[in-house]
C-alpha cells in the first residue's frame, strides 16, 4: 500500500512545484484504481468525509460546527456499547474533526494561494465578485441557462459568440455546448462520455493480466475526473481550475495525452489473449 500511494502522490508534488495545482489533483483520482484492486473501503470515505467537511466550515461559521460535533460525540458516546475502545475512538474522531475545522481556515489563507483561495470563495458564494472573480463562472452560468432546452443553434450563441465567457475554447467549452445544443445536448454529450467511460471498465474486466486491468481503470479515472471536473466548473460545482474537456477543449497536448491513453489501452486490449498463453 505503501508503494501503491507513493506512486500515486509523489507526481503530484513535483508538479504543484511548477504552480500546476490543477493538473496535480487528476493523481487524487487514482484512489478509485486502488479500490478496485482491494483498498479498504474506509480509506476513500474518509478522504470524501475532509472534502465534505472541508467545503462544510467554508459555509458554515466554526463554532456551530464545534457544538454540533460535541453533540453528535454526546449522543454516540450514550448509544455505543460501554468499552474504554469505543469511547476513545469516538472521542479519537471528535478531536480529528475539530482538528479540521480548526486548520481550514489556516490552510485557505495561510497555504492556498491568492487566485486559489478567490475561487474557493466564489465556490462558496458566487455572487461574492460577479464582475471579478466570478465572472467567469457567472457569464458560463449564464450562456448554459440561455440555450434552454434545444439551444440557440450552431455558432449562434451569443454570450460565447461576442466573447462573454473568457477560455470559452478550452476550460469553458462545455458553456458554448450549453448556448447552442441546450438541454438536449449537453445530455447527449454527457451519454456519450458516460458511454465511453462504461466501455473502458469493460474492456478493463475482461483483462487477463493485472496490470492490463490497472492501466485500463486508470485510463477511465482520468477521464471520469476530467469530465466531471470541467462540467462541474462550468456550472460553477466545482472551483475552477485548469482541467479540460476530453476531445472537446481546443488544444493539441490534451488531445494527443486522451488519443494516447486510449490507443495504448486497445492495443492492450488487443494482445490480452497473447499474455493468457504465455502464462499458459
């Protein structure tokens, strides 16, 4: 396990190095891989519970959170059976998450920096800086709420077309889908990469070797992160950083990187009944 997460996070921090934030965090989703191949299950709920608890101290003031965990650590300590075990690991997680809400505010203000910790505040509260800060998720916000159900046509979206929404060629391109296809298509746009990510799992369960398997749920978390993150930022669910859009954003890098991925996975894919017979 120990090699497995160094794998995983030693990447991320050479590139935080480079003030590359957003292409650091895709290496967070590669816990997903490390499920499927046995990772206890309490590891990532835990990990999703700080990010629960993290966006929940943004919203709420801290000291209503103090009180409710005191509560919630009064009322397990009465239903639990009576064992010096239990108590102290109730009272082991009431410290843990105290200890959270308390370093939030050191690490948004203290660790993040200025641009970063502006688009966590305008996570938190959109209209906290509509002409500044926000205005990138508001005008997407905006062209996506204006297409309506079938959308205004293609290249006849007006909030993209007289450039209302900035990067709306490559972060924000899913807006541009929203203003001209609607409704309709962004959800056939969302089926298709649903369609995608469902026939690479499948192509990763039928692998005869580990790492066939490994490589292909890889393959298919990098994608699944990269969709949900770029929609979700430009409806403004997620805080906006640098993720593009699989096959969509404009840019050759990306292109190439998801191109790739997927040829070597069918290529993998292709030789699998070869690595069956040599281990035969």
């Amino acid at each position: 396990m120990f090699k497995a997460f160094a794998l995983i996070f030693l990447p991320p921090l050479i590139i935080i190095l480079q003030n590359e934030t957003g292409s650091a965090l895709v290496f967070a989703v590669f816990v997903l891989v490390l499920y499927r191949e046995g990772l206890p299950g309490y590891l990532p709920a835990l990990g999703l519970a700080t990010i629960a608890l993290f966006i929940l101290t943004l919203i709420v003031a801290p000291l209503w959170l103090y009180i409710a965990i005191g509560v919630l650590v009064a009322i397990a300590i009465l239903l639990i059976p009576k064992r010096l075990s239990n108590l102290l690991t109730v009272l082991a997680c009431g410290v843990v998450v105290c200890g959270v809400v308390f370093g939030v505010d050191t690490f948004v203000n203290d660790v993040l920096q200025p641009h970063q910790q502006n688009r966590i505040k305008v996570l938190v509260n959109p209209d906290i800086d509509p002409l500044g800060t926000g205005w990138n998720v508001t005008q997407s916000k905006i062209a996506i709420g204006s297409g309506g159900l079938a959308g205004k046509g293609y290249l006849q979206g007006t909030q993209t077309k007289f450039d209302f929404v900035p990067e709306q060629s490559t972060d924000f391109i899913f807006c541009t889908v929203g203003e001209e296809h609607g409704f309709i298509g962004s959800l056939v746009i969302i089926g298709l990469f649903l369609t995608l990510l469902y026939r690479i799992i499948f192509l990763a369960e039928r692998q005869k070797n580990k790492f066939g398997r490994v490589y292909a749920y890889c393959v298919a978390a990098i994608f699944f992160f990269h969709v949900l993150v770029n929609i979700g930022m430009t409806i403004g669910l997620f805080p906006v950083i640098g993720i593009p859009l699989p096959f969509f954003s404009y840019g050759g890098s990306s292109l190439y990187s998801f191109t790739l991925l997927l040829w070597i996975l069918l290529k993998i894919d292709a030789h699998r009944s070869e690595v069956l017979n040599r281990n035969v």
